[in-house]
C-alpha cells in the first residue's frame, strides 16, 4: 500500500466513525433511522474487515446522503 493510499484510508476510517456517530442520533421515527441503522452495521463491518477504500467511500456517501435527507425531513 502506498503512502497517500496509507492516507486517505486512515482519513476514511476516521470519517466513517464520524459518520457512524451521526447516523446513531438520528431519531427512530425517522424512515431513515432504519436506512442508517443497515448502513452503520456495514461500515462497522468494513471497517473491521478492513475492505478496500473504494467501497468504504461509497458507503460514506451513502451515509451523508442518509443524514442531508433525515434532517431536510426534520426541517418539514
């Protein structure tokens, strides 16, 4: 594994805990709480497994996607 690939993979570590985080506080009255409570279980999957970067940053995406809608839901 290069340096910069090094890199980016402890920066997608850190922002998929992040993100798991965040994705915990969504309310469970939310039709994206269970979208996010999938999503959190395969990032913490990933995470363990240590799959290759390219999937942990789709699931990162997926997951900000999940909160900008939880929370354009929560602003209605």
């Amino acid at each position: 594994m290069s340096v910069i690939s090094m890199k980016e993979r402890g920066d997608n570590d850190r922002l998929a805990l992040l993100l798991i985080s965040r994705l915990e506080r969504l309310s469970a009255d939310s039709y994206w709480a269970h979208q996010a409570s999938g999503l959190r279980g395969s990032l913490l999957h990933s995470l363990e497994r240590r799959t290759n970067n390219a999937h942990l940053s789709s699931m990162i995406t997926r997951g900000f996607e999940i909160l900008e809608k939880a929370a354009k839901e929560k602003t209605r």
